[in-house]
C-alpha cells in the first residue's frame, strides 16, 4: 500500500521520518511538494530526511516525490492575511513588496488561468487536471498524512480530491480546532462520497533547522481517534462488548474490518504480507471500503518512537480541546515575546495570563457542555452565569483535563517538555508568513460568542497576534533613531 504526505515542515518532515523507518520497501511513501524549485536540487529517491535529537543525527532515503504546480494554482491559493492584503498562503513573505506584486499581478494570472483552462485538450488532461494540476495525477490516493498549516489544509484537499475516494484515509495533524468540519462543510458535504478520518494530536515538539532537517526537540506523544463512521460502522465496538471485562476493553482493529480484508494494504512488515497473500481483500466487498483505515490506523500504532496512542472518539474530543488551550497559551505569547518555549513560565506575568486564559477556555468548555446537556438555555439567568457557573451545580461532567487548574498544569509541561523549541506561530511570524491564531485563539473566541462566555484575555491575545502580524516593523522604520 502507499501513503501519501503532503506538508514538509517540522512535524510532516518528522512524520515522514518515522513512516520510511517503520515501513518495509514495499510500500512506497509519496511526499506531494508543492515546487521542488525550492530545493537545491530536485528531490529523488536518494535524496534523505534528517531527524536530529539529542546532538545525534539520523537519515532515511527511499521516498517518491510527487509535485504540485503551485504556479498554475497561484490564483487558488491566494489569500487575506491579517493585514487584510492579498497573498499566496504558500509564499514566504518578508516585506509589503509581496502583497503587492500578488494584487498586481492577480489579473494577468486570471486571465492566463482562463485561456489554459480553455485550450485544455483532453488528450491532456491524463498528465494535467484542470484546477489540480499535478504532474503525476494517476496514483490514486489511499492514505494521506495532512502535515500543512491549518489554513492550507482546504485549498491542498481540493486539488487533491480528484484522487482520493470513499475508500481513503486521510489523517489531520493540525494545530488548533474547526478544521475537520471545515473540511466536511466545504468538501466533502455527502457522507456516501466522504473519505475517512482519523483526527491526531501530537504533542512532540520540532522545528526545522533547513529544508529536510527537523530537530526533534522535545518527546511527547501522538494521540489519535477515528471521527465516527456516516455509514454507521461502530469502530469502537469493543469497548463496550459485554463479553470483556472492564479493564480488558479495548479499541480493536477487527472493528474497523476483519483482518482477512487488509492483507494487501496492511501496514506490516514483509514476512507478515507474505504469509496472509494467498486472500487479498474482494474488490466487491464492502469492507474494501476500510481497508486503508485499517492499514492506516495498524500504522500509526507502529510508530513507537513517537509514543502512539489510539483514543476513543470521545477522549479525541478533550485531547484536542486540552492542546488547543495549551497552543491558545505558548503559541502567541512566544510569539508576541520572541522567545523559547521554554523561557515563557520564568516570568510571574506568563503565569497569570496562562490562568486567565486557562480559566475562560474552561468556561467556554462548560457551557458547550451544558449546551448538550438537558439544562434550560433558553433562561436568560442561566446563560449570563456561564462564565461563574461550577460544576457542582449542574447534572454534567467536564473531564478532569478540561478544568482550568489542569489545563494550566499542562500548559507548563508542554513549556517545559519543548524547552528549547520555537513555537510555530514564533517561526511563522518570523517569516512573515501567515499564523495559524485563528484555528486556536480565534476558535475559542467564536465559541464564546456562540455560547454567550466572556473571553477577554483569548480575544487580547488574538487581535495583538494579528496587530504584530499586520505592522511588524512600523515604529522602527517611523522612528529611524531607534534602530540604533
């Protein structure tokens, strides 16, 4: 089976890393780049990843590459940054010069959209999909690793759909929340049609020193869980079999499919693919459909460096919303600060905004609760103490990960466990590129407003995120003395 990763920065590059590692050679893993002119020299298949930890330096070679034209698709992927200017989501941008050379040229570049789609010859279209527009558009897609920022993962899908199917996985390793029903809401609105998904959490901090050289700075662990089958298939079954005992209940793989059907996806090494070749899965059976899952799922188990843990639906849900506050908290303030992960909880100041954030974040998670819970929230009474209401006065459980104290105890271990990393949102600021603030302050700022919580210190650190975004250098180059 092959498995796609599209996304080369720290954590895809990582990704990749352990994949190739873990993987016999008999299955090919496909990186989909966006412009292999960004490298020195064009990737191959001996062309390596680099993996350093703890001043050693690891490499593995042996991937296919497979390109995306991003110059064909500049017009698709432009966007409003926090400036409110016009940009390619994929350019790095040093100056305003970018801005404006994407909005003058935008029209020229529509136009010659235009025509090339016009004069587009079927005979053509073998090698070149029209709004795709990959070099090597016949390898259907089984698994695909998502490693890019969050606001790219819509525009990346898209073009990718035209080779992905009911049958494939795809795996979400994305900061912050909102994107999985972003991508459903404006992708894939047909169950029948929906590929699945399998929502990870990886807590392991990275950065890249170059292109293709990621430091693995600090350990962690990579929680995942399957968003819950459309067409009813109950992939935690059993867990809740009434032949177990309580502390032998466990997610199962034969609950995605029964194990004769993904032998020729499997995940395993060599030997085992060769002892279970004599019953390839039926091309006609249903369960053709979650052999990738299967393969998929089978695979992100293996990868024991990264410390995997596969999670029910439910506990998925408080792992993603327990990091999205620990990234709601070190995320902006590094990069408002400048500084290391670990250099923030040094400071009394750091501490008491990481409560105040921590203590609305919870709020917000109780009233979501109580949202779905049988409390009246058509009482105006109610609804005005979400913020001060504790748990003790309602009929509802908020996990114990999810209380303000907890969450803030987490936020400091994070610090502590990526010490000497740099945030991402630090690095993109840096690189004048885009942030990813509103899949993380910016979702607990919408879910308060929807849910009637104050979220005042999540909001300050939203709107300063995009000031510093929008003028990063404006008082140095009004006031030239200060340079000095």
């Amino acid at each position: 089976m092959r498995f796609h990763v599209v996304g080369l920065g720290s954590v895809g590059s990582l990704f990749a890393f352990h994949l190739r590692r873990t993987l016999s050679e008999d299955h090919p893993i496909s990186i989909i780049i966006r412009n292999r002119k960004r490298f020195l020299q064009p990737p191959n298949a001996s062309t390596p990843l680099f993996v350093e930890k703890s001043s050693e330096v690891s490499n593995v070679r042996g991937f296919e590459w497979d390109e995306m034209d991003a110059l064909e698709n500049r017009i698709s992927n432009l966007v409003f940054d926090e400036s409110g200017g016009v940009r390619n989501m994929f350019a790095r941008v040093d100056d305003g010069f970018e801005h404006r050379r994407f909005n003058r040229y935008r029209e020229e570049q529509m136009q010659k959209n235009r025509n090339s789609t016009t004069s587009l010859s079927s005979t053509s279209r073998s090698s070149t999909l029209s709004g795709g527009r990959f070099r090597d558009n016949s390898t259907k897609i089984e698994s695909l690793f998502v490693a890019t920022k969050a606001f790219q993962v819509i525009p990346v899908l898209q073009q990718l759909r035209p080779r992905m199917s009911s049958s494939t996985t795809i795996v979400l390793l994305q900061n912050g929340m909102g994107i999985y029903e972003k991508v459903i809401n404006e992708l894939f609105r047909n169950p029948d049609e929906r590929p699945h998904f399998v929502l990870a959490s990886n807590t392991h901090g990275a950065w890249l020193r170059k292109p293709l050289h990621t430091v693995h700075a600090g350990d962690g662990d990579l929680r995942f869980g399957i968003v819950p089958d459309p067409q009813g298939r109950d992939f935690e079954a059993s867990t809740r079999s009434a032949e177990a005992g309580v502390r032998t209940r466990a997610l199962s793989l034969d609950d995605i499919a029964p194990p004769a059907f993904p032998t020729r996806p499997s995940a395993l090494p060599t030997s085992t693919l060769q002892s279970n070749a004599s019953s390839p899965p039926s091309l006609t059976s249903p369960d053709t459909r979650y052999a990738s899952l299967r393969a998929t799922i089978r695979l992100l188990l293996s990868l024991s460096e990264l410390n995997p843990v596969w999670e029910t639906a439910e506990n998925m849900q408080t792992r993603l919303r327990q990091k999205l506050v620990v990234n709601s908290v070190i995320n902006p303030l590094t990069a408002l600060m400048g500084c290391r992960n670990g250099d923030l909880f040094l400071w009394p100041s750091a501490h008491r905004i990481a409560k105040a954030v921590c203590n609305e974040a919870s709020d917000v998670f109780k009233a979501q609760t109580l949202r779905h819970s049988n409390v009246n929230l058509s009482d105006s009474t109610t609804r005005h103490r979400y913020a001060n209401i504790e748990l003790d006065e309602v009929n509802i459980l908020l996990p114990r990960e999810l209380r303000s104290r907890e969450l803030h105890l987490r936020c400091r271990k994070v610090s502590k466990q990526t010490a000497d990393n740099f945030s991402s949102m630090l690095v993109d600021m840096r690189k004048g590129g885009q942030t990813e603030i509103d899949f993380m302050n910016g979702y607990l700022h919408r879910a308060g407003l929807e849910y009637g919580v104050r979220t005042p210190t999540i909001d300050a650190l939203l709107w300063m995120v995009k000031l510093k975004k929008s003028m990063p250098n404006v008082a140095i180059d009004y006031y030239p003395h200060l340079k000095n």
